[in-house]
C-alpha cells in the first residue's frame, strides 16, 4: 500500500511545488510592502492575516489539492459515459481555496461540473418571485430532441423539476465517484452523501484528510444572461467578461422555496473569482472577516456563512472604489452585513431580479447583527490590545 501511494504522490509533489514556483503572490503575507506606514491598529488585521501563511503549509496545501483536482477528473471522464448530459463535463471550482480567501490549511474542496448547455438551449428562464428562477421548455420546442435524462426530469407543462434534477444527479455522481474510488485504491477514498452534495474522502501521503465535494450543476439558458446586472459584470469599471464572451454562472436546487419545487437558485462562482482576482484588498477583507467568523463560531451559533459576507463585500466594494485601505474596508465590509441583517435580506450581488438570501430566523440574525456592531466598534476603537483580543491573538 506504501509504494502505490509514494507512486500516486511523487508527480503531484513535484506538480505542487511547480504551482507555488509559478505564483509569487504566495504565501501572502497580508500584502503590504514593509515601506507602508501602518497604524498600530491597521499592523493587527495584517499580524492576523500573516499568520495565516506559511511556504510549508502552502506546499501541503497545494499538494493535496492536486491530488483532489486529479481524483475528481477521473470521476468527471466517468460522469461522461454515464448521460449525454455530461458530454464535454469539465471539472470546475468553488469556494475559498480556489478565491485566494480560505483561512486554514485544511484540504477541503468544493467542486463541480457543468451539465451540456446545448440541450438548454431549448429553454428560457424567468423568475419565481421567491428569489429563485424557473427553467422553461420553450413553446414549440420539440420533447423528442431532448435527451431522454432530461426530459425525465419535465413537469408536464416543461418546467425543469429541481428535486428530480437533484435526485438525478446525486445517484450519476455518487456512481462516478465509486468509480473513480475503485480505480484509486491508494488513496483510500470512501464516498459520502450529504443532504447538500456527494463526496469522498481521500487520504494523502502523510495519512492526511483531503474532502471533496462534487456536484453537477444545470447551465443557464443563453437568453438567461438578461437577468445579470450590467453593473455587476464591469465592478468599478474592469470588465469581468472578454469581448464577445458570455459570463458563466448555474442554477442548481437550493431550499424549498414557495415558489415551488420547480425552483433553483443561482450562483456564479467563477464572476466571484474573476471580481475578486482583480482585487487583492477584497480577498484580504474577506479573508480577515471568515477569521473573525471562525474565531467567534458564527456558522453554528447563528447559522452564518461566507456567502454573506462575500455578498456584503461586493456591494460595499461597489460604493467604494478608491478605498486601498484594510481597516476600513473591514469596517464597510462589517456595517453593509450588520444591515443586511437587521433587514433580514441580502439582495445576491449580480441579479437585476430578486434573489435576496433571506434570513428566516429572526432571533439568531438580530444576534449575530449585535456582534458584528461590537466588532464594529472594537476596530474603529483604534485600540490594537482590543484588536488583538477580538481575534484572540
């Protein structure tokens, strides 16, 4: 067993260190050139984010990477033979490891897949209502033309069923994923299924946890693009789509909305990771608020997520341009999501028609409100001891 995994890993160590030769913004030490001039309060969150680097753990870290991206292409070729749906799949990325904002070392990953746009170009989108959106078989279009998997997953008047295309792509993943594991021995995956997403876990070289989550998710329609705020695709005036390009973004099934089971939700991860590639104050932000997130256990004690705080980032950014400035922009950042909370509504950042994440639980939105107003106040204090003391340094 030792020799086939040494076997597995050599390549991807020597692929690892090859990626961290060819990025020289890694480790980032916080970003800021020793000549800057820093106030004692400013000096903390860039302390915090500098702990957070090391050239050995990023060597790590980029190795089990690796190892995740080369596992999930092997279960990807499998996900092409299974439906015409996956013809052309490619392997695709989400999440922190891949924004330049995760805060830790641990090999958690999340990917997906596209499903082949062509068939949906038979359909169009529209709004629920709900802050979801309905793909719709167009009038005329012919049923006999579409590959049988998807037309399974029609209602009867052609709405996408989004609990059937769960169901469906839940058992073609977890399929590949056995596969792939049959194949991979070595790394002694054991495939999972979460309420959320299949996945596996891997064990590396040094009997480390790598976790992989892989999804498939459904192409927006082409004339779906209608939906996209224009102001969106060009933050502060840097276009986020080449010319004559189409921004990539998915409906996927999210909660049970009111408008029905027909509903998806949407995301666009790789809008994020272009938006946020151009602007490094942005990752930092991000970065230093998920710290203080984690350090206060906001995710179980009140259910937050990053995904709030990256939407609250967007639009504070969009206001505020010129700031170059980590403190105030942690601040900004904080403020946008206090009220978004105290709303109990977070309108996504690139939709035109509502999509706002709502906040049912109004007890645990007004309390975690209340503690990012005292995180608030602790940073515009000035006071780097109760600065240090927020971020339990």
């Amino acid at each position: 067993m030792a020799v086939a995994v040494t076997a597995v890993a050599a390549p991807l160590l020597l692929l690892a260190f090859s990626a961290l030769l060819n990025d020289s913004n890694l480790p980032d030490p916080g970003g800021v050139p020793s000549s800057v001039h820093l106030s004692p309060a400013e000096k903390v969150l860039h302390d915090v984010l500098a702990s957070q680097r090391s050239a050995e753990g990023e060597i790590t870290f980029r190795l089990r990477r690796v190892i995740a991206e080369r596992f999930t292409g092997i279960t990807v070729s499998h996900l092409r033979r299974i439906s015409p749906l996956f013809a052309g799949a490619t392997v695709e990325h989400d999440g922190g490891a891949y924004e330049h904002t995760r805060v830790s070392n641990v090999a958690d990953f999340d990917m997906y897949t596209m499903l082949s746009a062509e068939p949906l170009r038979e359909f169009s989108l529209r709004s629920d209502g709900e802050g979801g959106f309905v793909v719709q078989l167009r009038p005329g279009a012919d049923r006999d033309q579409l590959p049988k998997d998807l037309v399974h997953m029609l209602t009867v008047d052609g709405r996408v069923d989004a609990g059937k295309f769960h169901a469906w792509m839940t058992e073609c993943v977890l399929y590949a994923l056995r596969e792939a594991a049959e194949e991979h021995p070595d790394l002694r995956p054991v495939v999972y299924q979460t309420r959320g997403a299949p996945g596996v876990n891997l064990t590396d070289y040094s009997g480390a946890n790598i976790e992989v989550d892989l999804t498939a998710k459904l192409p927006v329609p082409p004339a779906g693009d209608a939906v996209l705020r224009p102001a969106a695709l060009r933050p502060c005036g840097t276009p986020l789509v080449p010319p004559g390009g189409r921004p990539v973004w998915y409906l996927y099934p999210g909660p049970a909305r009111s408008g029905g089971a027909e509903s998806f939700s949407a995301n666009a991860p790789q809008l994020e990771m272009a938006l946020l590639e151009t602007q490094p104050l942005l990752q930092r932000v991000i970065r230093l608020l998920k710290t203080l997130s984690s350090v206060h256990d906001w995710h179980d004690r009140f259910r937050a997520s990053s995904f709030q705080l990256k939407q609250a980032a967007f639009w504070w950014h969009e206001e505020h341009c010129a700031e170059t400035r980590l403190l105030p922009a942690s601040v900004g950042v904080l403020r946008q999501l206090e009220e978004a909370l105290r709303a109990r509504r977070l309108e996504q950042f690139w939709f035109a028609v509502p999509t706002e994440y709502r906040l049912r639980e109004e007890l645990r939105a007004a309390k975690l409100a209340d503690e990012v107003a005292q995180s608030v106040e602790v940073l515009t204090s000035g006071d780097a001891a109760r600065i240090r003391q927020l971020f339990r340094m």
